[in-house]
C-alpha cells in the first residue's frame, strides 16, 4: 500500500500545526505510524489521497450514521446554504429540531443547540450547578465528556477523592471540585457523597464510549438515580457520542434510568458541528435569557447544521428499523472478529449498542476504565495496521468505539471479517 502522499501532507502540517492535526486523537500516537489523509468519504468507505480505498469504521468518531455524503444530508445543507450561511438571530430550523428531538426522547421537555460536545456539556454543568446552588460535581474514570477545564481530571491519590489536572494548563484549584468515582462500582460513588455535601451533578456516559465500548450496569444506573435522589444532585446522561447511535429514544430507553439533563453532539449534526444539551423544564428554564445562569454562542442553532441535523434525525425517525438492522450487521461483525480471534488463540472481548461497538484484546470481561487499560495495547496496535493494509480503518486506539453506518453493507462485513482472519493469523 502506497502511502506517500499522506506522510508528506504529514511533514508539512506538522511544520504548521500542532502534531500535524487538529484533534490529537487523529495522530495515531498510540499505534504508530502516520495518519492517513482523506480525499473523500463514500457511503461506507474513506479514499485518502494516495487513492487507497477502506471500509471505514470511524465514520467521523460517530456523527456519520448514514455513511459519508449521504443525498439526504447533502441536498438539505445545499439548500440551506444557498439561503445564507449564518444570520445570528433565530430560523424555523431551530424550533423543528428541537421539536423532533424532544419527541424522540421522553426526558427531554427543553433543549439548547451549541456547536460542540465540549461546549454542551461544559454549558449542562453551569446550569446544574446554577440549579443545585452546589459547586462539586462527580465524574467517572474512563469516560471522556470533552476538553473543559474542570472535566480534564484524573484520579489523585485514590478513587472517590478530588482530582488533579489531566493536562498542563487546567489550575488545580479549577478541578478541586471535580470528585472521580469507579464506573459500574455503586461503593465508590457512595464514597464520594460522603467526601461532600455540596454535590450538584453526577455527570455519565450511560454507554461509555470513551474507553472503549463500555456499557453500564441496569442496576448500577438505577442506584446512581437513587443516590442522585436522596441527595439533591441532578443526574446528567453524556450522550455525546450513544445518543441516536445506540438507539433512537436515548439510553433513557434501554437502561430505564431517567436523568435529569443530557447532553447530545456527534450524530444531531449529520456530520456538521452541533452539540445540544436539555432536560427538565424547571431546570432549562433557569438559562438565560429566561433565567441567570448565563450561556451563549454566536454560531449556536447555525441554519446549514440545523439542516444537516434535521436531515438525520428526521430520517432516523422515520426508519426507526435502522437500529436493529444496524445492531445485527454490527454482532456479525464482531462474531466473526471474534472467531478469527479465537482460531488463533487471542482472546478478545466485545460488545455492540445499536450501531456502536467495541472489542479489547483481554482476557476478562471490561467492567471499568482498569479493566480496559489491562488490554494488550501492542496487540492491538499491530491488529490496527495490519487491517489498514487490508483496507479496514479502525480507530487509532484500543480505547476507542467502532461505528457502523447504513451505507456499511454486508458485503463491507465479510471483507472485513475475512481481513480480521488474516491479520489475527499474523499478530497470534
Ligand atoms: C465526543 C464526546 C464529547 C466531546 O464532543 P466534541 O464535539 O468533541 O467537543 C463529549 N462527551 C462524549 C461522551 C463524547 O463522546
């Protein structure tokens, strides 16, 4: 495979921009080697600018669940582009997504477009602690909710205590009220609402998505609910990344936990920048203009991804059928990765939400984010560029969720399953 043109583009962004991209995970740090330029995307394949064909797995990091240049999605942005790009004040668009997206998911009764997951979340963390009048909040370790300071935290000394600053640059004293709790162990939330009482938000991906597919627990969301309750924190949903990926009504819908607030990204914008976060109306209703917590965005509810997002979602609903279809395509997927996995004596684990799915290179099922960090990275990293030789782009980390789309088809599977059997024969 012929990759020359990519590792020049390299060399010369790198000079320009950061790492050469303008979002790490797209450097292929933990696996090596150069990320690959993309000329275009077509259904179910990416061509980067070598010409080189690949069944793509990434599909944006989620948003494209109708595959690249969907006619839909494309002819609905043209045509709001051809109206004007942007006017800062309201469109109709606003008011129709939101509609369709609250009569999706049951929980929301208000909602609030922005440009990105970071952004929404950052914004739904203001307002619960804007409502609550409390300042500390409790995330999970392993569950990525985008780059604001106060959510850039890892463990300090233990679980269930404050954290410290993930990354240079983010003061200590901004994540002294950020406490980490283990996902899926109901003993380690306890004990962080024993550590504070001022506790205004538990902030989750109910499917997590950010350490590798990594689903809760029924019952250990339903605890969560309860200990929310009793203590007078709202319960937030991250559904950045599962929302309208693993199914059409929110995890609301298969884990029958409710929350409080969810935020949304990735798949409401078809593929454009849109982040959105809602819930309760008593809560929505206390973000300004109509109450004091302040939030705002010049871009926020911009007509062209309003039109993309309105595009997707509406065709979503329309063909509720998608996610079983998808789900099933995904199983095979990973049944035959599996058995190609165990003809060769690895062993590997895996999962499927709707059109999201996930496999490690472990030996145990993947409860929590140290179970995850117990897979055999190397592996993986050999697994990764190997299927990238047989024409199969995976994303670039071991700790990372896969993505089927409806221009995946099954013929896509098989090739790639076939492709998994050869490299696994390679990497035993
Ligand atoms: C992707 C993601 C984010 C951040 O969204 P951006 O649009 O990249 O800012 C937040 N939370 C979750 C769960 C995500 O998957």
């Amino acid at each position: 495979m012929n990759t020359q043109s990519s590792q020049t583009a390299f060399n010369e962004a790198q000079a320009l921009i950061p790492g050469g991209v303008n979002s790490p995970v797209r450097a292929f740090k933990s696996v090596g080697g150069t990320p690959l330029f993309i000329e275009k995307g077509e259904g179910g394949e990416l061509v980067d600018i070598d010409g080189n064909h690949y069944i793509d797995y990434v599909q944006s990091w989620g948003p494209l669940i109708f595959g690249h240049a969907d006619e839909t999605i494309e002819n609905a942005v043209i045509a709001a582009v051809k109206k004007g790009l942007s006017f800062g004040a309201p469109t109709l668009a606003e008011t129709q997504l939101a509609k369709l997206v609250i009569d999706l998911i049951p929980s929301l009764e208000k909602i609030r477009f922005v440009s990105s997951g970071t952004e929404a979340v950052m914004s739904a963390i203001r307002l619960a602690r804007g409502f609550t009048h409390r300042d500390d909040i409790i995330k999970f370790e392993g569950c990525y909710h985008g780059h604001s300071d106060s959510l850039l935290v890892q463990a300090g000394s233990g679980m269930a205590t404050f954290g410290t600053p993930s990354s240079p640059g983010v003061p200590a004293d901004f994540t002294k009220h950020t406490l980490l709790a283990k996902y899926n162990d109901i003993q380690s939330v306890k004990k962080c609402f024993e550590q504070s009482s001022d506790i205004a938000c538990v902030i989750i991906e109910p499917i997590a998505g950010n350490m590798g597919l990594v689903p809760a627990d029924k019952d250990f969301l339903a605890e969560l609910r309860f200990l929310c309750d009793a203590h007078g924190t709202l319960l937030i949903f991250d559904e950045v990344m599962s929302g309208f990926r693993a199914t059409l009504r929110g995890a609301e819908d298969i884990t029958g936990t409710i929350p409080d607030l969810i935020t949304m990204g990735k798949v409401i914008g078809g593929g454009m920048p849109v982040g959105a976060f809602g819930g309760k109306k008593e809560i929505m209703s206390q973000l300004s203009p109509e109450g004091p917590v302040y939030q705002a965005g010049t871009l926020s509810g911009n007509p062209v991804a309003m039109a993309a997002g309105l595009a997707a979602i509406g065709k979503l609903k329309e063909n509720a059928i998608l996610f079983p279809i998808l789900q099933k395509r995904a199983e095979r997927l990973l049944e035959g990765m599996k058995e190609a996995a165990l003809q060769n004596g690895i062993a590997l684990q895996t999962d499927v939400r709707g059109s999201m799915f996930g496999f490690f290179f472990n030996d145990k099922p993947v409860k929590d984010f140290d179970d995850a960090l117990k897979s055999d990275t190397k592996r993986f990293a050999a697994f990764h560029a190997g299927m990238l030789e047989e024409g199969v782009y995976f994303a670039c980390s071991q700790f990372e969720t896969g993505f089927i789309s409806t221009a995946t088809t099954d013929e896509m599977i098989e090739k790639s399953i076939l492709a998994a059997k050869k490299v696994m024969g390679r990497i035993k």
